[in-house]
C-alpha cells in the first residue's frame, strides 16, 4: 500500500509518499505560507527538488497542490490517487482521550477538536488538514498519530505536578510530553536490535525541539515536555526548565503582559538567547570554535541538562541498559554526545571517540565493547513510524 503522510502546520504542511511495503519514500516536499503566497516543493525521490510558486490560500488548495504533483503523468511518483492507500496524519496533543493512533472518524475529530485548548497552535491547524484531505479523498481511510500518545503509560507519580489537584481535575493539567511517536520508534529500533524487549532506555531527541524519555520494556514512564513543549531540556529557542517566579520578574522588569513573557520562553530563549549567536547548533559549534564563548557555554549548557536528565530518569528506572541519542543533533553532533556522556561516568560508560566520530549510518553504537552501558546513535523517522501506524490500523 501507498501511504500519504502529513504533517499539516498553520502556514505550511510537509508530506511524503512511502511505499508500506518496502517502506522506501516516492516523493517528499512541503507546502510553504499557505495563506500568505505559496509555494510548492515536490521531490520525487531520485530526481532533483521542485520548487513552484503558486498562490496557495487555504489548505484545501495546497492539498490539493501535493496531490496533483504526486500523480503528475511526467514527474509524479505514482500514476494515479487511487494508489493511495492511506493517509496518515500527525497530530500534536491527543491529551488523554488518545493513548494510541485511531481512525479519524467525525467522532474522533470531534474529540480532537475538544484537545484544542491544550494545543492552541498546533491541533486547530492539524485538524485543517485532516478535513481538507477528507474532502478531496472522502474514501481514501485517514489515521491520526499523536505525539503524546506514547506517553499516556506514565504512572501518575510522573505526569502530576506540585499544583492544586483541582487543575487536574478541572482542567487536565498534567504532564503530557511530546515527541512521542520519535522516542516510540527509536525505543523499538533498539529493542529490535539489541534482541531484547525487557530493555531500560533513555531516549535523548535532541532536535530543534527536544525531549529525553524514560522508556522501560517499551512503556514510557517519564518524559521531560509536560502540558506543552516547554519544559525540560534547553531547546534551540526554548528556555525548557527555568524557576517560575522568573516570569514575573522579568514580566515587571521589561515591562511584559504575560504572551510577552511566554514569547520570550518560547523563541528568545534557549541556545540562541543564551548564546546570541544562532539556534542551529552548526552555527553555535563554528562560533564556539573560533573562540566564541557564549556559544560554547550554550553548547555546554545545553549538554548538562541533557546529562542531569538521564541522571534523573536512570533513578526513575533503578537502572539504565541503553541510552539513544536521536534527532538533528543527537545524531550529528558528536561534541554534544561527548560532553553528555563526560558527565555519566559513574555509571561506568565509556566512549569510544573514533565511534562517537562517525556519521551517516541509521544504527551504530559509541560506547566501548566493556562499557556498563551501551550507547547507541538512532536516525529517527517519524513519517515511517506514521506510516507503519497507519498501515497496521487500516488493514
Ligand atoms: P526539528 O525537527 O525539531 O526542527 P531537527 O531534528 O531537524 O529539529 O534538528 C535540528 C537541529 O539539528 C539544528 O540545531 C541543527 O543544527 C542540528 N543539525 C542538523 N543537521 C546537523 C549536522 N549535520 N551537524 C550538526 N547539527 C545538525
């Protein structure tokens, strides 16, 4: 079967065409400002990337755009939408109603609809796309995948926090954590290969966005995003943990309402606030290594909370047998790996450099053959994970 797998945003949607069977992808793009002017990329696998500028105001119409590229008679990578099988579709916050992927019926939208208020930027525009392709392939069966799903086994100890119980009451505030779907496929790539299933992993997604998970015997306990991807890690402009009261004082300060403070923790912070060089860590490893050293303070910040974290889900586990590094810069970025598992020592891990130097390859381990603990670098792939979840519903 054909899956079509889309990631729909408020302005822009990203979409591949994967083959279930061989699980390679046909063509991949994206749709950029939908709504604003428009543009099309389409690239079929193999062949060179195509760019199309094209007036694109609602999502319909830049589904639209995709499905006529993919079934393109000259340059489409399937000869027509009746190969599409499925389409398969990330959606952010699934809160607790959603504890695996499901089959977008009216009734499930309608409960993701009501998961809104918990994703204010990201489900309204997940569910434009989900009704968009429904009315331009009403037979074709559409899946949802969310990124919190994987997280809905964390024991309550985990996802409560410090606050009146009445908020979780009244209002499901809770721990929810994202990313789900990357540490849920990196999680069973490691069970698959290491042989095992009872495995204790830490799973470091060390994106742009990034997220470490707790995963035992294939199960999250405990993951570092909560009620929105805030918290927990220093992000690329994410101030991820910081004291509460901060807001306030800065708030008065500066002279803020409280969307100017949560402007600021969300696209001011993290490496690139504390750095003021970039929020791309090639930016940040270039200025670092020309004596920059704020960069290399944000690298360094970045690394430790990454290290504390594996620390702190270590003890949530009583032990770790592997620790995965994933995402952009978990698997490109050996400095980062380096300075991590510099801090890891005690629990009798160490590095192989020459390994921790490598690049490229989907699997391979930088911990030394008598290592206590192994760790291993994953290339994650989420629109596989989506396809492979789609595929297994609509059979
Ligand atoms: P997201 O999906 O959250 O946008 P990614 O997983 O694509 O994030 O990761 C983006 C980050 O990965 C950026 O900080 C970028 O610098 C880093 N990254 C990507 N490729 C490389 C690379 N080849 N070398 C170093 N860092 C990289």
């Amino acid at each position: 079967m054909k899956v079509l797998v889309v990631n729909c945003g408020s302005s822009s949607l990203k979409y591949q065409v994967i083959d279930s069977e061989s699980e390679e992808v046909l063509a991949k793009g994206l749709c950029e400002r939908i709504g604003i002017d428009g543009r099309l990329v389409y690239q079929k696998t193999g062949a060179d990337k195509e760019t199309t500028e094209a007036a694109m105001p609602t999502h319909k119409q830049a589904i639209q755009m995709v499905l006529d590229a993919i079934a393109n008679p000259n340059t489409g990578c399937i000869a027509s939408l009746k190969e599409i099988g499925a389409v398969g579709h990330r959606v952010v916050h699934g809160g607790e109603k959603f504890a695996d992927s499901v089959v977008l019926t009216e009734e499930v939208l309608k409960a993701v609809e009501d998961c809104n208020d918990l994703a204010p930027l990201h489900n309204p525009a997940n569910l434009i796309g989900i009704r968009a392709c429904k009315e331009l392939m009403p037979d074709v069966p559409m899946v949802g995948v969310f990124d919190t799903a994987f997280h809905q086994t964390m024991p309550e100890r985990a996802y409560i926090y410090g606050l009146p119980y009445e908020y979780y009451e009244k209002y499901k505030v809770r721990r929810y954590g994202f990313h789900g779907t990357s540490h849920s496929f990196v999680s069973k790539q490691v069970a698959k290969t290491e042989g095992r299933q009872d495995l204790k992993t830490i799973v470091c997604h060390l994106g742009n966005g990034a997220s470490i998970c707790a995963v035992n015997a294939g199960k999250s306990v405990d993951t570092s995003m909560g009620l929105t991807p805030l918290e927990g890690l220093i992000m690329g402009t994410r101030s991820g943990d910081i004291d509460p009261s901060i807001m306030e004082f800065i708030a008065k300060k500066e002279n803020l309402d409280i969307a100017g403070v949560m402007n600021v923790l969300n696209k001011r912070s993290g490496v690139e606030g504390i750095s003021g060089v970039s929020s791309d860590f090639r930016d940040l490893e270039a200025a670092a290594e020309s004596g920059n050293e704020r960069a290399l303070l944000a690298i360094e910040a970045f690394s430790y909370r990454v290290a504390k974290y594996v620390g702190a889900y270590t003890a949530a586990m009583n032990g770790v047998d592997v620790i995965a590094f994933t995402a952009g810069i978990g698997e490109n970025t050996a400095i980062v790996r380096r300075q991590v598992l510099s801090y890891l020592g005690y629990l009798g891990i160490t590095m192989d450099e020459a390994a921790n130097a490598k690049r490229g390859e989907d699997y391979f381990t930088i911990s030394t053959p008598d290592s206590k603990v192994k760790v291993v670098v994953v290339a994650t792939n989420e629109e596989l994970a989506i396809c492979r979840e789609t595929v297994a519903l609509v059979r």
